[in-house]
C-alpha cells in the first residue's frame, strides 16, 4: 500500500461517528476534544502554584496582567485580557483588593473609569510565584522538541482563528442517527 492510501484508511469509530453524526468531522470533534482535555490538564497545572499560595488561577492571572501593564490599568481592560466577564472580574478584584494585592484608584481622566495596580506585597508575591509558574511550565513543555513547539503555535493560532470566526446562528443541524446499540429505557420511576 502507498504512503497516501494508508492517510486516507477512515478508522472504524470515525464511520461510525461520521454516520451517527451527519455532515460532522470525526477529526474536528477530537481536535477539539483534545483541547478541552490539554487545556484543563495545563489550567490545573498552574493553578496548583497559584493555590500554593492561597490564589485562584484566574487572581495570579489578573495580578499578572495588572503588574505586566506597567502602570495603572482600566478593571475593564483586566477583564477584555482575562477573556472573563465584568462581572467576574470584579469579584477577582474584590478578593484581591481584600487582600491588599491590588489597590483600586480613579482615572483622572476619566472619574467614572476604575483604574488598578499592584501593591508592594503582590509585587513580593508575583516575585515568587511566577519563577515557580516558568518551572512547572519548562518541566512539563521542556521535552518537546523546539520545532514541535513551534508547529503546535502555528496550529493553535489557526485553531483560535477558526473559533472566531465561528458565526453565531446556524440553520438546524441534520438529525442524529442513534446507533442501535444505544437503548432508551420507556420504563418511569
């Protein structure tokens, strides 16, 4: 058999998911699958630093990104970084604000705008935490060969693009053709 034939071999669960599934890629589907999977796997990876020292991810991501500014930040541009709601957001900032890792201050520019930055003790512990954040991330990407790495933000560049320009209505999708092996009881409690 050639190279080419043996790419084009459709395993027996891509038929089968194919045929169940009408019009869907079995490939897509665990594609995307995966990145849930990675995801959620390198979230709690970091998270674990993060809770070490007594921090959500979602706060050592909003002090990271409120130190990287540089100076002061909009609590709304915290939030369009975070990719999170405002809502959201201002819970993180409360908590943080509580326990005086950020302070919060009005734009002169602007006094319905909310202005935050870091405080001497978040400085301390971003001090500490991000060096540990870069070690468990080395450990668990340092094998991968560079080239690999490198190929793999290429591809997650494309795959991001691809999610924005998923529109946001769709015409009924085909119906699903439940595979025989799969039985609904009619029996009630």
């Amino acid at each position: 058999a050639s190279q080419g034939s043996a790419t084009t071999k459709r395993p027996p669960e891509m038929v089968a998911f194919e045929r169940e599934f009408p019009g869907s890629s079995w490939l897509a589907t665990r594609v995307m699958r995966e990145l849930e999977v990675v995801g959620g796997i390198a979230e709690a990876l970091v998270a674990g630093v993060a809770r070490r020292h007594g921090l959500t991810h979602a706060a050592l991501n909003a002090l990271a990104i409120i130190e990287g500014n540089g100076e002061p930040i909009a609590a709304g541009d915290v939030a369009a970084r975070m990719h999170i709601t405002s809502g959201s957001t201002t819970s993180v900032l409360d908590t943080l604000e509580r326990k005086e890792f950020i302070r919060r201050l009005v734009d002169p520019g602007d006094r319905r705008r909310v202005m935050v930055e870091v405080t001497p003790s978040a400085q301390a512990l971003l001090d500490q935490m991000l060096p540990e954040v870069q070690q468990v991330v080395t450990a668990a990407m340092g094998g991968i060969d560079p080239a690999k790495l490198h190929e793999l933000l290429t591809a997650l560049a494309a795959v991001r693009e691809a999610i924005a320009a998923v529109p946001t209505a769709f015409s009924p999708p085909l119906p699903r053709r439940r595979p025989a092996r799969v039985q609904v009881s009619e029996r009630h409690p």
